[in-house]
C-alpha cells in the first residue's frame, strides 16, 4: 500500500512512536526512525521485521538547529512523504509553581518543532504533488486537566496548526490531519497509575481499571496499533480527500 514511500516518525524509539512506525513498515514505507538520541537498535529490529530500509536519526527537538540540520541531511537522500509528528514532552505541576524553563521545552517540542517539521518538508512534498502530515494531538486538545497547562495548551495549538496547514497544503496533493487518542498504556501513564496505587494502598489492577473508568466509556486502554492503523489510513489512497480533520481514537470519551 505504501511501498516506496518515505516516512518520519518523530519520538520513535518506543511507545506510540515506535506502533505507528511499525503500522508504516508493516504497510511496506521505508522509515526514518527519530529521537533524542539515535535509535539504531530499534531500527534494526525493525527492518529486520518487515524487510523496509529504517534509518535512525538523533535531534534535539528543542533547537531549531538542530531540527534544521537533520532535515537538511534527510532531505539530500529524498523526499519525506509521510511526516508523523509524534515527539512529545510533559510536566506535572501547578501553574504557580510550573518551572518557566518547563514551559519553554515544551513550546520548543510540542509545538514550534511541528512547524519547523512541516516547513522543512513541505516543499519536496509539493514538488512531487504528494504528501501526508499527521499531528498527533491529544484528548486534552479538547478539554484541561489540572497541573498539565503545558500539555493541554500545546495540544489544543496543534490543532489549529493542523488546519492552517490543510487549507495552505488543500489543493497540492498533500493532506494533514491531527489524531487524538485518549489514554494509551503508555510508560508515563503506567507509572502514574503504580504511584496512585502505592499512595491509595490498592493493587495496580483495580486502580487502573478505576482509572480508566473515570475517563473512557469503553473502560480499557486505547490500543496503540489502532492509531498506528488510523496513520496508515490517513497516508493511503483512501485518505487523500480527509484533511484538516481531527480523529478521535478516545474509547468515547470526547462523547460522553
């Protein structure tokens, strides 16, 4: 379905980077595999996996320079076709008490690195009259949570970079869409749910389904290979007129 297309997938080496980059290859697309430091383990495994060309790349999404310097070395090979801008960071903390340099990382990944992202790869992509940018936004793009404003506040911004960009992008052959998944068993949540537990003296178990209760009508963990197939809908064929779209994978929670 997408063999011969050329996809980067940003915060890759594990978690919901690391599904969707799978749901890519499984797809037949060759990979650029990113993080803070290079992956070349995981791509590896990957390309051992699914018989695609993985390349692993390392960048500070926190400096433009970086960012700049690894398209420009990603670019001299060939276009990016699929750019999947995944990389997140998060703090827990009042807004009185939220450290400013916090604040400032997380404007720098959550969101000036998209559009450093997509700027840098739009011009190829608009030169082979193709493209696909898929913003992974959030749940809390929608709604607040407490001692999260970083979070809630770059992910509610995404959305409108997403439909800046779809109206700029609506006529050149490229779509771009954001995805919000809802609670995904990621490693920073699974922590959490452990520390609630050990604070509340209760089992992991019975927390985590309490948890997920209070939030997803479906009362269970929103499946990584899910958003990972929604990536690849998005990037074939059949996605070609979806854009500017934002796609709850949510268990009904934006819902109820």
């Amino acid at each position: 379905m997408l063999k011969g297309k050329r996809a980067l997938v940003t915060g890759a080496t594990a978690g919901l980077g690391l599904a969707v980059a799978e749901s890519l290859a499984g797809a037949g697309a060759n990979i650029i595999l990113h993080d803070l430091v290079e992956p070349k383990a995981t791509a590896d495994q990957l390309q051992s996996r699914f018989d695609v060309e993985v390349t692993s790349v390392a960048a500070d999404l926190s400096q433009r320079a970086s960012i700049e310097a690894m398209m420009a070395d990603l670019l001299g090979l060939g276009a990016i076709d699929i750019l999947v801008n995944n990389a997140v960071v998060r703090h827990f903390a009042p807004v009185e008490d939220f450290a400013p340099e916090r604040w400032d990382e997380a404007l720098a990944v959550n969101l000036s690195a998209p559009f450093h992202l997509i700027r840098l790869a739009l011009p190829a992509m608009k030169a082979r009259n193709w493209g696909r940018i898929i913003n992974m936004a959030s749940i809390y793009s929608t709604r607040a949570v407490a001692e999260r404003i970083d979070y809630v506040t770059t992910k509610t911004a995404i959305l409108g970079m997403t439909r800046a960009v779809a109206i700029e992008t609506a006529t050149s052959g490229i779509t771009c869409n954001a995805i919000s998944p809802g609670t995904l068993p990621s490693p920073a949540i699974q922590r959490k749910i452990a520390s609630i537990a050990a604070d509340e003296g209760r089992a992991v178990d019975e927390t985590t389904r309490d948890y997920l209760a209070a939030r997803q009508p479906s009362g269970r963990f929103i499946g990584m290979e899910s958003v990972g197939a929604m990536v690849v809908f998005l990037s074939s064929p059949a996605g070609q007129d979806i854009t500017g779209a934002t796609l709850p994978i949510d268990g009904g929670w934006a819902a109820a």
